[in-house]
C-alpha cells in the first residue's frame, strides 16, 4: 500500500501525519517506508541527522545514476521503519523536470524497484498541487486528506479532489481516497464542531473516526526528532494515532 497523505493547504498536519502514522504502522510490526516529498525536509529530521545525508530524494528523481534504494536509510530509534529523505535541494524539481515526458511518473518509476520490500510507504508532499504532488500522486494506491478544524477548512478542497480525479482518468485509474483525517480539533469550540459537520457533508463516510485534537506534545516532537511514541507515549497525541494506525489497516 502507498499512501500520499496531501493537502495544498500548509499547517494541517501533513508531516505530523505522516511522522507518527509510520512510526505505529511500524511498532506493529509493519515495515513501513517513508517517502519525504517536502523540500522543507520535516519529516526526515524527525528520523535522522540531516547534517550526514550526502543524497536525498532531487538526486533519486533527477540523476540516472542514483535510484532510490541509495538513498533509503533506516529511522533513528524506530525499527521496522526506514527513510527517503528530502532537502531544501527539492525545491528546484520543479525547474528541472520541466518538459520531460516521463516527469510525472518518476517516482511512480522509482518505487516499483523497492516496493516489495515494504508493506506500507507513506508519502510525505508539500503545500502544493505542482509537480511533486502529481508524480506523489500517481504513485500512491491511496491519498488520505489531513483537514485541520479551522475557519478556512475547506478552502482549495475543490481543487485537490478535481486534481485527484484528472490523475485516476489516465495516469493512476487505480487510486482511492482512504479518508479524511481532522486535524487541531478543539472540542471546547462551538466552531470546531460546525466545521467538523462541514467536513462530513463534503466527504461523508470517508471521514476517519479518529480525530486528532490540538496538541503540545504533537508540535514539539519533531524538534527532538522523535515521533510521539517515543516523546510521549502516554499523550492523548499517542493514543490518537496509534487509533488512526488500526483504522488505516481496517480499511486497506
């Protein structure tokens, strides 16, 4: 299974997401591979010393001579969990992949060489529907949709789901939504609650039933480059996504 976990919309937990659903998959006993999209790179210093990456994932999409296996190394501190990692060099992909033919299914191309050997890869992508969102895309079997409870919830859905339905006419017929996943919730607002019933009536049953509610332990994780699990095993943070783990495993 290869799930993106996209939105164009920054700071809805796409990389919090991503972080600690890999590292439950993988305390289950479920080798799991994270695929870093983002040139920002947030989810690789969760799980390893940016400082010693010599290649990442530009090298591995650009260079005939680099192939992904190079560049996979194991995740600090979680076993059955290994890392593609990204760097601020992404950024440039998009300047360098204009006009190639095969430039949206790159990393579609990369996978299928490593694929076996994981039984989830998770696809971290950034806050955009350019060319690293599409090639994210076209590779996954599934996307799952983090939607932060805010004001602005919805804004730019339109344009994800029509994007989603381009890539599975041609390039990706096979790809599914596995859910909708609410983000920041904050039950003590009025506001949260009407947003959460916005949320539903847009993607219905898909809506996961697990809801990740606003939390200080969850932000801070990453900085001391650990995902929940191991910073605070015994947050509401922690619960609420080994909860998510067993609802993603249900419904693939």
């Amino acid at each position: 299974m290869i799930i993106a976990i996209t939105n164009q919309k920054g700071g809805v937990g796409k990389t919090t997401t991503t972080i600690n659903l890999a590292a439950a998959l993988a305390s289950k006993g479920v080798k799991t591979l994270v695929v870093d999209l983002d040139p920002q790179g947030n989810s690789t210093m969760s799980f390893v010393d940016i400082h010693q990456l010599k290649r990442s994932m530009y090298d591995a999409l650009t260079e005939d001579n680099v192939h992904l296996a190079d560049i996979i190394l194991p995740a600090d501190k979680v076993e059955g969990l290994s890392i593609a990692p990204a760097q601020i060099s992404l950024a440039k992909i998009e300047a360098k992949l204009l006009g190639e033919l095969d430039s949206h299914f790159r990393l579609k191309d990369e996978l299928a060489s490593v694929q076996d050997l994981y039984d989830y890869i998770i696809i971290d992508t950034p806050p955009t529907l350019g060319i690293i969102t599409v090639n994210a895309l076209v590779a996954a079997t599934h996307v799952l949709i983090p939607v932060q409870a805010s004001y602005f919830a919805l804004e730019g859905t339109d344009d994800l789901l029509e994007t989603i339905d381009k890539i599975k006419v041609r390039a990706n017929p096979q790809l599914q939504i596995l859910g909708a996943l609410i983000t920041m919730y904050d039950k003590r607002t009025t506001l949260a609650k009407d947003i959460l019933d916005q949320i539903q009536n847009v993607f219905g049953n898909k809506v996961f039933e697990t809801v990740v509610t606003k939390s200080v332990r969850l932000e801070e994780s990453p900085a001391y480059r650990e995902s929940i699990f191991t910073f605070a095993p015994r947050s509401t943070g922690a619960y609420e996504y080994y909860r998510l783990s067993e609802e993603v495993l249900s419904r693939v």
